[in-house]
C-alpha cells in the first residue's frame, strides 16, 4: 500500500476515535439536571429555568429556580441558580442568579 493511502486510513481511524482533547459529551439531559437541582434547594419551586451552556468545559447546566419557603410571605421569594456538570451530573456551584 502506498504510504499517502497508509496516512488516510490512520487518519481516518484517529478521526473515528475522536479528538481526545475535545470538550466531553453531555451524558445529562435537563430533566436530570433539574432532579438534580430540586435536591440543592430548601423550598418548593414554582418556576424552574434550565439552560445548557456546552460552549464551557466541561459543558454545564445552569438551573435557576424560584419558589417560596413553608410559611413564606406571599410577597417574599427564594431564588437560586445550580449549576451542574452536563457530564457527570456533579453540582458544581449553588448561588444567587446572576442579573
């Protein structure tokens, strides 16, 4: 075999296995990333946001949800923003929604 036709094929073959310093794959879909959210709050929410940023490495779910305490004022409200790894599911961070 010539060797530019050994090159294709070994390019190729690199190809099919994918780039390993590429971003991971996300292995958690939104349902999973707010189940996983729900567990990182004290109240009951009442909206729930999720949006996936895969541009970051790894690729995350920010979650943001809004809901009230047992016993809460129907004029006070909780709110927090969970971020979640899209690839393992681990929860990175639990805070305050960014404005």
């Amino acid at each position: 075999m010539p060797v530019p036709a050994r090159l294709c094929l070994l390019l190729l073959a690199l190809a099919a296995l994918g780039c390993p310093g590429g971003a991971p794959e996300p292995q958690v879909d939104e349902e999973q990333a707010v189940a996983v959210a729900r567990r990182q709050v004290l109240f009951e929410p009442e909206s729930i946001e999720a949006e996936m940023a895969a541009e970051a490495n790894p690729p995350v779910w920010r979650v943001t949800l809004r809901g009230r305490l047992p016993g809460q004022s129907v004029f006070e409200f909780e709110e927090a923003t969970v971020t979640v790894d899209a690839v393992t599911g681990d929860v990175i961070g639990v805070g305050q929604p960014q404005d």
